[in-house]
C-alpha cells in the first residue's frame, strides 16, 4: 500500500468516487411506485458490490416484504467502539415529471452542480460514507474503530422493513453509536443533527353520493364530498397554523433552557431564507414561535395531495361520489403516531359534515428522535467537522422525519446523530433536486475525519 | 306508400331505429378531450346521413372552430309555423371509468335497459326526432309543418361553435318554434320543461411555494396551496347551502305567484326522492327553500373536480407549488355568466390567503332561459304529450343548463321548449348511464304526436 493519508487518497480517487455515484444515481429505485421494485433490488445489489469493492465483509442484502437491507461490516479493532452507518438508496416519485429540466435518472453535470432524483437525498450519503471507509482501509490498511453498516430501500416510502429488522434483530447490529447519514447541512455551514420531528402520514377518503351526480340535477340538494373534504382540512388547522385537533399540543416534551440557548448560537436569518427559498412575501404558521421552533420542535399539519371529480381538460359537470386527500402531522418528542392517530380519527370525526362519510387511514408512521447534545460522541463528531470546515459546526434538529433514528435510539441504547452534506437549498424531492459536486467529494473528506476521531476516542 | 299512419310504421320501425340509435352511441364522441376530435366528426357525418335517410333536405355539416354542427330542413309546408329541432350529439366523458360494468361505447341491452354513454343524453332524443319525423314522412309524404334541424356537437364541453352561428346567422334558422331535444323526464311522467338554469364554469388555480417543497424542511412556514384552496371554497359557500359571493343573490328576478302554484300540481316527494338517488340520509342546501326550489330557480355552486400535489400509491412528503379546482355556479333569471364573473373573481381575492396567488378562469358560460307557460305552442305539446302518456304532462323548470335555449329565444324570438324521454334516474354523466329501450321508442311516438298537432295550430 503505497498510501498512508486517507485524504490524499480521497482526492485521487474523485473521479472514481463520483461514478459509483453515478451509477447509483441512474437506478430509479422510487420505492413508493411498486412499478419501481425491480430497481430497488437492482439499487441494492448495486450497493453491496460498492462495500465489497471497499473492503467491508459479512456482506449481505437481506430480503424483506419490501425493499432489501444491505448489511455489511468490519469489525477488527477489538476494545474500540462500534459505529452503526445508516442511510437509504431510495428516492421519492419524480412526479410532476413535466418540471424536470433533465433527465431525473441521467445525473447530469452543469458546473459545480449535478442535477438528478436522489443527488441528494441520499445517494450522496449512501456513496459517501461508503467510500469514506474505504479510503481509511485503502490507506491504512485497518480502521481506528468497529464499523457496521445497514443501507435500506424503503425510507421514502414508510420503512417497515428496517423498523422490522432492528426491532427484532437488535443484536444483529449492536453498536455504540449510529451515524444517520441522512439529511443535509446549511449551505456551506457544517451541521449535525441531534432530534428530527416523527411523521403520522394518511390519507382522510371522504364518500358523498353513492354514485357520481349531474351537478345540474343534483345541484343544491346533494352533498359534495369535494366541499366535505374542503371543510374538514380548515378544520383541522387554522390560518394562523395551529393544529385545531383537541390534545395534540398536550402530548409535547417541554423545550429545555438549554437547547434554546444552543438556538442562539445559530448566526442565520431563517425568514428570509425561507422566504427566498419558497419564494413568498409571507411565511404562515404559528407566528408567536421564531422559524427555528416552528420548524424544528412544533407539530405541524399539512395535506400533500388532493383528488376527487374532474381533472382532465375541459369541463364536466359533476358531483362526484368521493374525494380523498393525504395529509400528514410532523410529531415532536411526546408525540407518537399511535397516540395522536386516534386524536386525529376524533377531530376528523366531529367536523364530517352531515350526509358524508369520512376515514383516516394511516399509510405510515415515525417516532420523532432527540439526543443528548452533551454526549462524547456528539462532541467528537462536533470537533472533527468543524476542523474539516475551518469553523464551528452548528447543532441542529430538523424538521423532517428519519423514523429511524428514534427506532436505533430505542433499541440499540446507542447515541444517534445525523449527517449528511446536502444543502438545504437542493430541492430534496422537489423537480430538479441537484446538489453541489465539491460538497460531496468535501463530504467524503469530511466523514473519513469523523471516524478517525471517533476511533480515538476511548472505549465505551 | 303503403302506411298512412305514423305510429303504426313507428312500430314497425322498432329495430332498425334502434340499429341507428346503437350505432349512433358506438361512436365516442366525448366533445371535452380533443383526443376524441375525429369521433366527434364521426358522428356527425352518421347524424348527416341518418337526416337524409328519413328524407330531410338541404343537408350540411357545417365545420366550426371546434365540433361541426349538422343542418337539414324540410320546409314545403308554407304558410305553417316553423319548428326548429335541437339535439346534440356529443357526450360526456367517461370517468371514472373503472366503474363501468360494460363498454361505455358499446351498447349493452339488458331486459328493458341499455347501458352506454349517451343513451340517455342525448343520442336517445337525437335519435328520436329524426326517426319521428322521418316516419310522419314516409307515412304521409309529407309534414303539417316546417321544420329544421340543427344539431350540435359541443354541448357537454361549452357550445361555442353553435352560439356563434345562432348569433351571427340567425337568419338561416328563422324559426316560430324552437324544441330543445334534451334534458329528460321523471320517471314515466311526461314532462315539459320551460326553464332551466344559467352556468358560469371555471377554473380556480392556486399558487403557493415557486416549487414543491419538502414537508419536513418547511412544513409550520411555507404556505400551502391546498389548504389555501380548501379555505378559498369554503369561503365561497356555506355549510348551510348559502352561496357568499357579494352581491349574487340580489341580481335574481323574483318567482312568480303563479308559477309558484303551478308548482303546487305537481304531485312527487322530491325530499326522499332525492335522498333514494343520492344515497344518502341528508339532502344539503338551503333548507329554508323546497327541494324544487333550489334545485330548479336559486342560484347553486358546486365543485367539480379537486387536485394537487401527489396522488399516487403511497406516500410522498411534498408541499406542493399549486393545486386547482373545477367550480361552477349555476344561475337563474338576472344572473349572466358575465354579471356573476366580477363577483367571483371579487370573492376569490377577498378571501385568498396571505401568500397565495389565486386566479379564476372562466371555461364556459351559459345563460339561463324562462318561457311563458300560457303561449299556444307550449300549451298544445303538453296537450299532445298528455295524450300520448294518458296523464297530464307536468310544467317543469330543469336545475340543468342548456345555455343554447336562452341563445335561441333570445335571437329568434320564438317560444322555446325542451322535451325529453330520458328518465330522471338514468345516471347522466355518470358511469353505467342508461335507459329505458321502451321509453326511448315511446318517446319516437310522443314526438310525432307532438309534431302533428303544433301543425294542426294556426299560423302564427
């Protein structure tokens, strides 16, 4: 082995790094789509023979009902901790597929930016630590610390088979501490993550008439389930954003004094980042919370798709029988989704209006997760990527849900952080989701540094 | 000529004007998808043909911006009143079309039902007058009047090419009597409509976010076009039935003393009538007016179709750009689709959302049209259908719009009716529409009977 600096090797191996990326990226393994499942099982072969490549052993991809599990691990540094990698080779739909500008599967280079479902969400992750371990390897020959990793398929789409996996083969995947390599970072900004909101995602069906109506026969005496639908949804939030489901709020974990003042340390003007990025004059919410809280530590509602009539062009005119919409409530610590669905069920219940009838069905669900911010490997973890950056990285939590994480923190009894080297600004599962090409070589970089200081930190 | 009496030869025709009927409704001339342009053209040359068949003359089909319309006359009875014939040939589309249990463009005879789209709107009644008048012909040699055709193609997707010819050539169909060939009756009443109602449909599109963004990233802050819509229209219409657009209500004629009595004679409980067809235990709408009422002369909304953001199997965690819905309000005497445009529009703004930009575009219009139940030729065909039926026929307004009657009364100056023989609970619009095949040969001979005696009326 002529090398012995893993980060010169990192650098030579760019170009090689960046085509296992692309690889990856061309297989449009959308697990929501069951149209999609031979790509999933493609995706996941592909992943195993990276970590083979990479020196990992006890390689595995392990079938479930759904997606497979890839698993692999190194572990020859007896004494010395083991790290749990985590992240997903999944993507969201591509829908609406007419606002791509290319290709969604054909990564594609403009400048620094590569466009493409999946650059950064989490193909990135997925190929960067799995590269970042086979630098440390390639270069030394060995690694400071135990390395195990467990790569999914299904983390867009509920993550059943994971949830399975871990719940019921713990021991399988022991480890002290868990690098969820998921999610983002502020735009240049290093970033780790120590909470996420969980997820309550369903979808209400509400039926009218028994069969579809001519709304001029049947216009004024015939209820519409679009109205019905309508009435439910601004009753379950108001205008200002508060969350109008009696009990909801009561289930919230209070907000320590000192993660408010960890909030303070964050140079960063959220409104108007979001309002840039939205693109609106006006944010909504709950405006008596900052941004950050709304975000990061408040339980939101929103409906992510609606259906029900006539959509083609032109006209119809028509009552129709039913109409559905999916709606989904972001929980934080206290909340799960089996003690808000019911309150849920209730409020949709108490606001059906007359001649309608109305179900919430649940499609998937996540606990939210929270860790100790004081704990050592936080701390190192902190330390290596504000070394790497040439500034302080910043301690956050994150609006979106990586059910797993509370799932890992629940079982493995294991500190449980989350990295990644998105940026906010890259349109996760948006149209046109791109990512910068030197941020996630940087990335690269960046993990290797954060193993090398967790193996020398003493053992657990 | 061997027959003398129409009837008779109506019954001997039985089969082959079923033939024409079948072959009529095997062509998918869905006017509201373009896809479907050359079924539309289709049928229209079958229309022509089946016109000259019977022995119209002076036949065309006249090519418009959009569907043709079809002309044919007979008019060597002079100095007898002139009646104009209005049917239309295209239909509804078919969605959603999984739930048909035959071939929407096949049709399927079961006992005394057919089943397909259009059989009872309009092909039975386009069907119907051709044949009636055809067998009068080939009875007699000749008609006890005058008489016109002019069938259109686009009277499901806006009518436009036929209001453009009604209003710029007016001349080539001068006319004393006009009988619109569409909407229906109640279930083997004979029924004889004198109004319906006006429609003003558009289109009501929604933006929020420039792109869809993630619901974890930005769920509690980015505004949310589906919620926005959903609170737009239930800011348009209350959950009581009542229409909130300033100044709609106070634009209506008031109802008559003595229509309101004519209303009296007609003996049907329209309250469980409704509630058996609809499915449902509670009829909405404004309880302080009867069922006729605010089906036939108050002012209704309705929305017709819904959606945004994703739809699909599963789950996707978007906040999306956009959402849109279909919305109609359909009018009375006083309301024009242009005196209730501004008022829209002024509601939707009023009530749109901070940081939603909402905008109403209108699809198509139609005024509504009211005839006066004492003139002589709406008085002889209810005379004529009572005899025919053996009851008397019952005056009816229709909650339907068949903008073309108020065009054609407007331009013509005639009296205008509409007469049909699809029932009431034949499913129009809607999937596994049908009806009865002995009313629709029933109807053949109500309409003959109908023709003979508005020509046995003094010239006007």
């Amino acid at each position: 082995m002529n090398h012995s600096d893993p980060h010169k090797l990192i650098d030579e191996r760019r170009e090689e790094i960046f085509a296992d990326y692309a690889e990856l990226l061309r297989i449009p393994s959308i697990s929501a789509l069951s149209a999609h499942d031979a790509d999933t099982q493609r995706a996941a072969r592909f992943v195993s023979e990276m970590l083979r490549h990479q020196g990992l052993e006890h390689i595995e991809v392990i079938q479930t009902d759904g997606a497979p599990l890839v698993y692999a691990d190194w572990m020859r540094a007896p004494g010395k901790p083991i790290l749990l990698i985590y992240a997903h080779y999944d993507v969201q739909p591509i829908d609406p597929a007419r606002e791509w500008t290319t290709p969604p599967f054909e990564p594609t280079v403009q400048g620094d930016v590569v466009y493409g479902r999946g650059v950064t969400d989490d193909k990135n992750n997925l190929t960067g630590t799995i590269h970042a371990v086979g630098a440390l390897l390639a270069a030394r020959g060995t690694l400071p610390l135990n390395i195990r990793f467990l790569l999914e398929g299904e983390e867009e789409s509920g993550g059943e088979a994971i949830e399975h996996f871990v719940r019921t083969q713990p021991e399988r995947i022991a480890s002290d501490i868990v690098m969820v390599a998921d999610g983002g970072m502020y735009p240049n900004q290093p970033t780790l993550c120590y909470g996420c909101r969980g997820i309550l995602y369903t979808e209400i069906v509400v039926q009218g008439p028994q069969r579809d109506l001519h709304s001029g026969g049947f216009g004024g005496v015939a209820p519409n389930p679009i109205f019905a639908l309508a009435e439910i949804l601004t009753q379950l939030k108001d205008s200002q954003g508060h969350i109008l489901i009696p009990g909801l709020y009561a289930l919230m974990s209070p907000i320590s004094v000192s993660e408010r003042a960890l909030w303070q340390t964050i140079d960063r003007d959220f409104d108007s980042e979001y309002r840039a990025q939205i693109g609106t004059e006006v944010l909504t919410g709950e405006t008596e919370y900052g941004v950050i809280e709304r975000n990061w530590a408040r339980p939101t509602l929103e409906v992510h798709g609606i259906i029900g009539g006539f959509q083609d062009e032109g006209s119809k005119t028509v009552i129709p029988a039913s109409a559905r919409a999916k709606v989904s409530l972001r929980l934080v610590p206290g909340q799960t989704p089996e003690n808000v669905l019911p309150l849920l069920r209730a409020r949709v219940a108490a606001v059906t209006p007359a001649g309608i009838k109305a179900t919430v069905e649940p499609i998937h669900g996540g606990l939210p997760f929270y860790t100790d911010v004081t704990s050592p490997a936080f701390t190192t973890t902190m330390a290596a990527l504000s070394e790497e950056f040439g500034k302080p990285a910043w301690a956050v939590r994150s609006g979106g849900s990586i059910p797993i994480s509370a799932i890992f923190q629940e079982m493995l009894g294991a500190d449980v952080f989350c990295i990644g080297f998105g940026q906010s600004s890259d349109g996760a599962h948006s149209p046109n989701e791109h990512t910068s090409v030197s941020m996630f070589h940087r990335g690269v970089h960046a993990l290797a540094r954060v193993i090398d200081a967790l193996g020398a930190m003493p053992a657990v």
